[in-house]
C-alpha cells in the first residue's frame, strides 16, 4: 500500500516522526522512538503492557532550527496519560499518549518542532 500527501487539517498537527523518547511509570523506563507527535501527544511501541489511563512522565529532546541553519536542544519533560494501548501482532504493543500537563513554553517548542516539517506558506 502506498502512502499519500494528506494535508494536515489537524488545529495541532501531527508528523509521523522517529524522536528518541522516553516513558516512565511505576519504576520502569522504557526508552522508545515516537511514530508520530503532535504538541498533544505521541503514538509509540513498548515492550510491556501499560493499560489505558495510567499517568506516565515524558522525556524528549528536540533539535529546533533556530535562525540561519543554527539548531539548538530542548529536553522536554512531562507527564502523559495513556489513552489507547493496542496489542501489536509482531511483539509488545502500541501506545498513544495524551500529554496532560505540558506547560505552555515546551508546548511552543513542540510546535516549532513540528512546523519545521511542513513546507513554509507564501
């Protein structure tokens, strides 16, 4: 099956994006790469299962453009709630998390982030 351009319509939008990201609940860490983010949320793989509604923290590090070919760091930490955890059929399981208490200035970032993958209007 082969992908087609949709534009985004999404008020938040999504990117289907590897970033390095890491989920922490009850003890455990798992270090994870996203399949796709929005200033929202995140989709991701684990290899346990963490049933829906189980408040996790979030830790992630952006690399944002900033002026002429210059990028620059932020580590982004949060709390989530998982909202969707699905059984995937090669092995562990996918998660959608809801980021709940992320403060206006990482938000931002994740914007800018993301806004950097879509083409500039004229």
């Amino acid at each position: 099956m082969r992908k087609r351009n949709v534009i985004e319509k999404r008020k938040h939008p999504r990117i289907e994006k590897r970033l390095p990201f890491k989920v922490a609940v009850g003890g455990y860490a798992f270090e994870t790469t996203t399949q796709n983010i929005s200033c929202l949320g995140a989709y991701c793989h684990i290899d346990k299962y963490i049933p829906p509604f189980t408040k996790v923290a979030v830790k992630m590090t952006l690399s944002i453009m900033s002026g002429k070919n210059k990028r620059q760091s932020y580590d982004i930490n949060c709390n989530g709630v998982i909202v969707r955890t699905e059984d995937d059929k090669k092995s562990g399981f996918n998660i959608a998390i809801f980021f709940n208490e992320l403060k206006h200035g990482p938000q931002q970032k994740i914007s800018r982030y993301i806004a950097q993958f879509f083409p500039k209007k004229s």
